[in-house]
C-alpha cells in the first residue's frame, strides 16, 4: 500500500492521518504494515488524501510518477530505522530477562550470583547488535555486500 509514502510526503503523523481520517492510529500501523483494509478505511483515507479508492489499492509500481515512487534513499533509511528499532527491542528483552534472571537468583541461592554469565554473553550480543544497527562498526554493510556480489559475478569494480 501506498499510504505511508502518501502519508510521509505531506508530512503527517499516523496521529494527524488518524484525526483526519476517523481512523484509529491502530489501523492506520495495519494499513501501513500492510494489512488489507476495509472499504469504509479506504473510503476515508482516499478521501483525506483526494484520491480514487482505487488508487489505494494499487501496488506502487518503479513506473509510477515521481511523487508515490519510493526512492533508494527511502528504502534505505527506513531499512535502517527498522534495524534500530529491532535493537531497540532486542534491548528492552534482555532488560526484562535479566532482571527477572537476576530476582529469581537472590531469591533461589544468593550465596552464588550466576545470573552475571546470561548478562555477560547476552550482552556481548546486545553491544554487536547496536553498533551494527547504529552503524558505528559496519564490517559486513551494504558497501561490503555490494563487493562480494561484483566479485562472484567476477565484474570489476
């Protein structure tokens, strides 16, 4: 579906679009996720963004105009920003695990504090998970993959 592009071009949160629609915030993350949506949530949404319910529907296509096209750049920023929210999670997980990890330790055997070895290799992944979503240390990122690729198709570069 082509609503978040439509959505993010006029500049409008999933807040505004909701207000404007009639549509709860919860169904416009569906619509975006890509969820079929109803006809009556079609109707309105074609309705704020003056367009034929049919036109919702379609796929975005490389053919299309310029102003619905998903550029590269687009792609990858939001590729990124999907990384960092997955390390994001990553992150409240292994909050949640180890505090829960290190309250069953006090109360099963507090002479012995074993829920430091689950933090620390966990941890170890959670710090590679952020550098690499974050792109402090990107070994293997798209520059690297693009060189494998040319290499086994044997181009130069």
């Amino acid at each position: 579906m082509i609503v978040r592009k439509l959505r993010l071009q006029r500049g409008w949160s999933q807040e505004q679009l909701s207000e404007m629609s009639g549509l709860s915030v919860r169904t416009i993350q569906r619509i975006e996720r890509g969820d079929k949506p109803g006809l009556e949530s079609l109707k309105s949404l074609a309705a704020v963004f003056e367009l034929q319910v049919s036109d919702l529907q379609k796929e975005p296509e490389p053919e299309m105009t310029a102003d619905i096209k998903i550029t590269e750049e687009e792609t990858r920023v939001l590729n990124q920003v999907r990384e960092i929210k997955g390390f994001y999670s990553h992150l409240v997980s292994y909050v949640l695990v180890i505090t829960g990890l290190f309250i069953l330790n006090f109360m099963i055997s507090p002479d012995y504090i074993w829920a430091w070895w689950p933090a620390m290799g966990w941890g170890i992944g959670i710090v590679s998970h952020g550098l690499s979503a974050f792109e402090v240390l990107n070994l293997f990122g798209p520059e690297w993959e693009k060189k494998q690729v040319e290499k086994r198709l044997g181009r130069k570069l």
